[in-house]
C-alpha cells in the first residue's frame, strides 16, 4: 500500500487482518500508524497493485468501504451547535439504528441526565470524545478504526471503552487501534504491528493477549 503523493507516507505496507482480531498498532510519532488508518476508512487515495478492506477495493472506489467502518481519529466529527441528544439521534438516523440503540450508546459512555441538553461546542475534550464514541458505537461498524482510543477519557469511560471493545470483537467486528504511549491502552490485542517509516517493521502477537494488560 502505498499514498499517492510525491513523497508517500505509507511505502510497501504488507498487512492482512483477519475478521475478529484486535490489533495494535504501534511506532513512534510519524510512523503513519494514523495515516493506515485512514487509508483503510477509505479517506485518501492510494497507489498499490492490492489494497482491500472488507472485501471492497480501495484501489478502485475506496468510497464504499466508508459506510462499513467507523474511525474515531484525533478531532471528533460531531456538529458543535447539536444538543447531545440532538448529536446522537441524527447518528441514528443516519444509521438506521433505533432509539433504544441510541439511549444504550449513550448510557454506555455517561451520556445522561442534563447532559443530554447540552451544546456539543460547550462540552469538555473529554465529553465530546465519550459522545463521538457513542456514535461510532451506534454505527455498528464492521471494522473499528480509533487513533488513541483512550485520550482525553477518564477511567471509567476507558473501561466501558474496552469492554465495548471487547464485545464487538466477540460479535465479529474488526478492531484497530493505534497508540505510540506506553500504558495509554490497555485493550486485549491479539497482535501487535509496529510501523517504522511507513512500512511493517514487525508483527507479533501480544503478550498475554486474551487479558487485560497495559500495551508496552
């Protein structure tokens, strides 16, 4: 895989992702660990002779792949002007998801109460991040793309985040998480996938996958 630019970011990325599996992925600041994930939300265009998420050709209309996956990067895409409420019924909408998924989102990440008539533009990093989660969780997305999962969320937020997590993966969605701390997640990953100038410098399983423990 690789960006179509005259310098690319991403160069000769070999990576398959089986349906069901949580990985991380890890690299220092400028690996392209936010770039991949981008490339795989079908967000920018690519150069390659194979590149396939979900069984769509990125390569060829990387458009269609979007509607399957759902990305959280550094900037939450909510409307500031939207009560909270507001925000996630238009998520639902949006989805096809009814109420009843809406008002689960929500409660998920402590989305209740008078913080429901809240403007987005007014709430803490925080509080958007814990409503832009709630919305890629009523999406229902087949492959979950999330760029610092845990930034910005208190510890109660980051467990229901990771048991959100681990309960998709259990249905059969696709995790991928990128992180570039020690100790910033503590998802159960099955592999872990290091970049290092825009290209798979290694892929492992992680240790004591299948358990809660701290990314190193």
């Amino acid at each position: 895989m690789a960006l179509l630019d005259r310098f690319p970011a991403l160069a000769g990325v070999d990576l398959s992702v089986e349906s069901g599996e949580m990985v991380c992925l890890r690299g220092p600041n400028g690996a392209g660990k936010t770039t991949l994930l981008r490339a795989c939300a079908g967000l920018v265009p690519l150069r390659s002779t194979r590149a396939e998420v979900l069984g769509f050709d990125l390569i060829a209309d990387r458009r269609l792949v979007r509607r399957h996956v759902g990305l959280l990067g550094h900037r939450t895409p909510l409307y500031g002007d939207l009560r909270v409420d507001d925000q996630l019924r238009h998520c639902a909408a949006l989805h096809s998801a009814s109420d009843a998924e809406a008002s689960a989102a929500a409660e998920r990440f402590s989305l209740e109460g008078r913080l429901l008539g809240v403007a987005i533009r007014r709430l803490s990093e925080g509080q958007q991040r814990r409503v832009a989660l709630a919305c890629v969780t009523i999406a229902r997305p087949q492959l979950w793309l999330l760029d610092e999962p845990h930034a910005g969320l208190d510890r109660t937020s980051r467990d229901a985040l990771d048991e959100l997590l681990g309960d998709a993966v259990t249905a059969g969605a696709t995790v991928m998480f990128a992180t570039h701390e020690a100790g910033s997640a503590r998802l159960a990953a099955a592999r872990q996938v290091t970049l290092a100038g825009g290209r798979v410098s290694m892929s492992a399983p992680e240790p004591g996958a299948g358990t809660s423990a701290d990314v190193a």
